[in-house]
C-alpha cells in the first residue's frame, strides 16, 4: 500500500523518506547554487580541471565526514579527528621514512593507529560517562602534541615515488583519491545499512537508553563507532600526504570544523539518529567548492576561517529547523 501523508493542523507531514529525499535535493541545489554564483563572480570558475581539483580536495574531508557521520548518526561528535589525522600522519612518514617501515605496512600502521586512539576515546565515553566534546577535545591536544613531539615538529619529507599515485595519480582521468573515496563510501554504505555497526549506532542516537534495555551492549558498541572514526582519519591521512607528498604535524587542525559542517549541511542531525554517506559526501563537495571558490577569489585564509566558521553555525541553526520540535529536548 502506498503510504499516505498525514495532515496535521491542516498541514501534510512527510514521512522520512520523504524528507531523506527533500534533504538531499536541497544540497545538491546549495552545491549547484555556489557553483553558479562562483561562476558569476570569477568567470570561468566552472572547468573541467576546478571541477577535478574540487573533488580532489574533497577527498580528504569527505573521508573524515563520513567517519563523522557514523559517530553523529550515533548521538555523539568527535573533534579529534583532525588532529589524530596529523598524528597518524607522522606515525606514517616517520615510519616510512625515518624507520624503514615497507610503504603497505606504513598503511597499516596509520589505520591501526588512528583505530587505538579512537577506541581510547570511545572507551573513556562509554565507561566513564564523560561527553563526548569533552573527551574528544582533551584527545585533540593529546594527539596534536604527540604529533609534534613525534615529528619534532618539522615536516617529514621522502616518501617514495610510487607514493604520489595515491594523492595525486588519475585513473580513467579520475583522481585516485576520489576513487579511494568512492571504494570506501560503498565500504560504509554496507556498514550503515547491513552491519549491527551502523544498525546500532542509529538506535543509539535515537534512544539510548531503549537501546540499552534492549539487552544491547551500548558501550561496547560505542568503542567500536569511535574506533571506526579512529581508523577513518587514518584513511584521510594517507590520501592527504600522498597529496602534499610530505607529513606535517600541524596540517589537521580544522578538519575537524569541515567535518562537522559537512555532516550537518548532508543532514545528518547533531542529536543523533538520522544522517547517510552520500549526505556526508555531499557535505563535504559544498565545503570544498566554498574553500577552493575563496582561493580563487583571493580571499585571506584567515577570513576564510571566519567563513568556516559562519557556515558551521548556520548549519547547526539549520539542523535546529528541520528537527521536530517534540525531539530536541530528547
């Protein structure tokens, strides 16, 4: 039977596939949106080439805001991952380069890294019971200091030739980071939607507590959810100095921003229990074509950081209008 919209007051409510929809179209109209009125303003803006450095820029941050959706979907944030992306980062290039770690086994190390340090926060939020921008921000200058500790705070350079294809080689005239992207979009989209991973982190940003009587391990899984973000910024680590064919221990700081502003303009709900992979990704692209349009417009890098930061709370305004007004005291 084909479900009827209910009126209430007089008015049609949408179901949620409806609005996952509207969502969804509404980004993709902010994308085209910016794009054209980039356009208008530094003609020739829509090229092929600043269409592929978009995506290519996007990569990164979409990796991260993907990971990040998972913990938001879950009714947490987590505003380490920039930095424990700068972490990973240095473990990589100080093992490749200054240790002699095989280039694959480096891969390992800078997942398995950033895997450790997210399963540490996850593991202080579920048992200690401390919130989540409290831990998360503590573990941002945690892992900020070890980084620079670790690298001395130089920037680590020598990565083998081969390295580069990662970050900056095409395949079929795609950017292999957007390929890397792509394959690890179809990877989360199993988890979000096949996996008890992405079942569970949906029910508990919907109501934990329900979840918990449930007889789920709530704080189980949230380790894992926060871990799964760990192993992400690792990811992101190796595609971003691949890119920049160096490991600098400061390059993090503010991803974290992108992520989160990504994850809100996607749809995805900051009280927890409604989000999706293409909405991060799709996040994500607005926020690089808004970084890369201020580059082309010559805009300070210190005002885009003010702009950054306006988007972020425009964002979580906007998530404070298409959330139910019955479900923000939850």
């Amino acid at each position: 039977m084909t479900a009827v919209p209910s009126f209430a007051h007089g008015r049609p409510r949408l179901g949620p596939q409806s609005r996952k929809w509207i969502d969804r179209l509404s980004t993709i109209g902010i994308f085209l949106v910016i794009m054209l009125l980039m356009q208008a303003l530094s003609p020739g803006f829509i090229t092929v080439a600043n269409l592929n450095l978009i995506m290519l820029q996007a990569a990164t941050r979409a990796i991260l805001a993907i990971g990040m959706m998972l913990v938001i979907v879950s009714g947490g944030i987590d505003i380490s991952c920039g930095t424990v992306m700068s972490l990973c980062m240095v473990l990589f290039g100080v093992g490749v380069i200054d240790g002699g770690v095989p280039l694959y086994a480096g891969f390992l190390l800078a997942i398995l890294a950033g895997a450790f340090v997210g399963s540490l926060n996850g593991a202080v939020i579920a048992w200690a019971g401390l919130p989540p921008f409290i831990v998360t921000l503590g573990m941002l200058g945690i892992a900020q200091g070890l980084a620079l500790l670790i690298s001395n705070g130089r920037s680590v350079y020598g990565f083998p030739e081969s390295f580069e294809f990662f970050g900056g080689g095409t395949i079929m005239g795609v950017p292999v980071a957007v390929v890397i992207l792509a394959g690890f979009a179809l990877v989360m989209l199993f988890v979000f939607h096949q996996t008890r991973l992405g079942r569970y982190a949906f029910a508990i940003g919907g109501n934990e507590e329900a979840t918990r009587r449930a007889g789920i391990d709530v704080r189980l899984w949230k380790i894992a959810i926060y871990a799964t973000m760990g192993a992400t910024a690792g990811l992101a680590a190796i595609v971003l100095a691949s890119r920049i064919n160096s490991a600098h221990p400061g390059i993090g700081y503010g991803y974290e921003l992108d992520a989160i502003a990504a994850v809100v303009i996607g749809g995805g709900s900051l009280r927890g229990g409604r989000g999706s992979v293409w909405g991060a990704i799709i996040g994500a692209l607005i926020m690089s074509e808004i970084r890369f349009g201020l580059n082309v417009l010559g805009m300070s890098p210190f005002i885009q950081q003010i702009v950054v930061g306006v988007i972020l709370i425009a964002a979580v305004w906007l998530d404070t209008l298409r959330t139910p007004a019955n479900s923000r005291g939850k």
